[in-house]
C-alpha cells in the first residue's frame, strides 16, 4: 500500500515540475509558426537600450540612451549595471549610443561606444573606448571628439563596425542642419573609418585633399543609425532615416556622395513637397533601397548565423516608427530583391538588432525590453 507521505510528495513533486515548466514557458511572448521561430523575453525595465553587444558569448553589454551601461547574463537571468560610464549630454537623441565589440577584444580588451559630448552650450558625437574590470569600466579614451557639434538635440547617429583589417567605422548625423551633409570640413552627416586607436588610415579616400576632413570614408548622409561591416563579402551596410518618407539602406563606398540633401526620396514635414532638386543627380549614389513612407530604422545587421539558415546573408532592420523588425533580402549582385515585415503584433519600437553566438537573434525594444528570435521548439 502507498503510504500517505509518498503521495503528497509525489503531489508537491508535480506541482513544482508543472510551475516551473509554466515559468519557463511564460518566457515566449510570441510565436510565429509560418518561420517556425519563437520570441523570448530576456529582461524588461530597462529604458532606451540604445546599444548592445556580446561580450562573450554568455553576456551582452548594452547602453542605455541616458547615459548608463550594464550586462546581461541571460543564461544566468542576471543583470549587473556598470560603474564608471562616461558624462554624456544627454536630451532628445542625445545620450550614450552605440557599443561595439571588435575581433580581437580577447587580445586587447578594449571595448568601443559612440555618445554625444558637451562642448559649451553644444554637443558632439564622439568615438571613445575603455577596458572593463569586473564591472567598472575604466581607461576611458575619447578617440574622436567629431567636429560635429550643433545646439539642435538630435541626428547624432550613431553605428560602430569594424572589418577585418584594424579599422573602425561609424556613423554621424547631419545634426539637424541639412548642409552639414555636403560640407566636408565637418563630420555631420558623414561615415568616418579610422584605425582603432584613432589615427587615420593612409589609404582613407580624402587624406591627402586639405580641403577635407582626412577622417571621412562617405558623406551626403542624413542620420544613419545602422551600420554593418560583412566580413564575408568585404561590403559597408548602412541604414539612416530620410524625413517624411526617404529612409535609404545603401553599401557604402569609399569617397562616395549619397546625396542629402540635394536629392532623396522624402518630402517636407510641413507639406507634400520634394526634398532637394530630385531624385537622382550625376555623382550622387542611389540608394539599395529605400522606404515610402518612413519605417524610421533603429539599426542594421547581415545575419550569418546557422539557426537560421534560411536567413544567411539577409539583412536585418529594427523599425522605429513602423513597430516591427524588416528583413531584406540582398541578392550576390547586392540588390535589394525582397523584403518581410516581423513581428508586427508586438507593436515594439524595436532599436538595436544584434546576432548571438548561437544564431539567435536579439533586439532592444523602446520599452525597456530585450527580447530573443529562436528555433521553435
């Protein structure tokens, strides 16, 4: 006969089995059978995470636009905010942005971010990078403290990418004053490529012409605020935001002039008017694609992991305005040939897409979230 010990046992037993498979699957918040993938739930309350990025492949540092920066553990569901960040000015699109882990972190430790810097009564984006301890950052250094300073509080940028070859690109906007763009004796509206300490590559397009900033890879650029280096295919992926329709995703090239704001797709805020003269003008680049009306992207990543392999080599784009993660497929000519709007029903403004060690996707919401894209179980 079963005693009456062993039954409650086995009762408590299958209770805590069954609570603790509901917590476990209260995680998905979402499922998309037609991709066979599931969104999990890493962390929430966190603010504007602005940038994140794997540390290893167990923790993703992440910044939030206030001026913060923490980890995040989510195997271990721990988080743990870092001591010693920057005095960043932070008011409308300005604060602490991106951070970027390079491929030889393990050697040097040195990890990058992008923030906007008080000057007076103005501010600038600025490259900087520092080593973590524990969890302090410390040797703080600002790189480039960008001659892009504005009294407006927004298009600051800004991406970080690096390639293969010691250097480091990012991205600037044009500051709210539309000339920035084509006036190259400042970086507003400009992707600048440097070599990791700061010094500038002897091969940079406009080195050796002292009538422009030496820094300068591209320019002619609104607010890009996604950008990615493809090591596979040695191709600059940028995404920025054009005004009321315009946003362009374009394959950056060095010296080239992407044309704002003489030409774009996009009309003015303040009626159904053009910007610039057109279109198209002769020295001016085409965009890949762009978006009528505005998807306002939060970011860019080529998706190269094996989870998804049916994914590789698509680019991916968090939406702002339009609440949902844009997946663009590129053909090997680089021509934009299709396009699949994600995640619509989570109506998120989704800001920074990153790819893990796994193949998993992850994304920073504007609600303070950060979720993950898995493989179904």
């Amino acid at each position: 006969m079963i005693s009456r010990k062993y039954i409650q046992f086995i009762i408590i037993f299958c209770l805590f089995f069954t609570l603790h498979i509901i917590v476990k699957a209260s995680n998905v918040i979402y499922q998309d059978k037609a991709n066979n993938f599931d969104i999990e739930e890493v962390v929430n309350g966190l603010g504007v995470i602005w940038g994140m990025a794997f540390l290893n492949n167990d923790e993703i540092i992440f910044t939030q636009r206030n001026g913060k920066a923490g980890l995040v553990n989510p195997k271990q569901n721990k988080l743990t905010w870092l001591k010693n960040p920057p005095s960043v000015y932070h008011s409308g699109q300005a604060g602490l942005l991106d951070v970027a882990i390079p491929d030889d972190y393990a050697q040097t430790g040195w990890i990058y971010f992008t923030y906007s810097k008080q000057i007076g009564d103005k501010s600038a984006t600025t490259l900087a990078r520092a080593k973590l301890k524990k969890d302090k950052l410390h040797h703080w250094q600002d790189i480039l403290v960008s001659q892009s300073s504005g009294t407006t509080n927004y298009h600051y940028g800004s991406r970080i990418t690096f390639d293969e070859q010691g250097h480091v690109f990012f991205s600037i906007g044009d500051r709210g004053h539309r000339p920035n763009a084509q006036n190259l004796l400042n970086h507003a509206g400009s992707i600048l490529r440097l070599n990791r300490d700061g010094s500038v590559p002897d091969d940079n397009p406009f080195i050796n012409d002292n009538n422009i900033l030496s820094e300068i890879w591209s320019y002619g650029h609104r607010n890009p605020q996604g950008l990615f280096y493809d090591k596979n295919t040695h191709r600059l992926w940028s995404i920025e935001h054009g005004p009321r329709g315009g946003d362009e995703i374009n394959l950056i090239l060095p010296g080239k002039n992407y044309g704002w704001p003489i030409i774009s797709y996009g009309k003015e805020y303040w009626g159904p008017i053009a910007v610039g003269e057109s279109t198209h003008k002769k020295g001016m680049e085409q965009p890949v694609k762009y978006y009528v009306p505005s998807i306002a992207p939060g970011s860019l990543m080529l998706y190269s992991g094996k989870a998804f392999p049916q994914w590789q080599g698509n680019l991916f784009a968090g939406a702002l305005k339009l609440k949902h993660l844009n997946r663009i497929i590129i053909n090997k000519n680089s021509k934009a040939v299709g396009e699949e709007r994600l995640l619509k029903s989570l109506d998120e403004r989704i800001r920074c897409v990153i790819e893990s060690p796994e193949g998993w996707i992850y994304l920073s919401t504007d609600s303070g979230k950060i979720l993950r894209i898995k493989p179904a179980n």
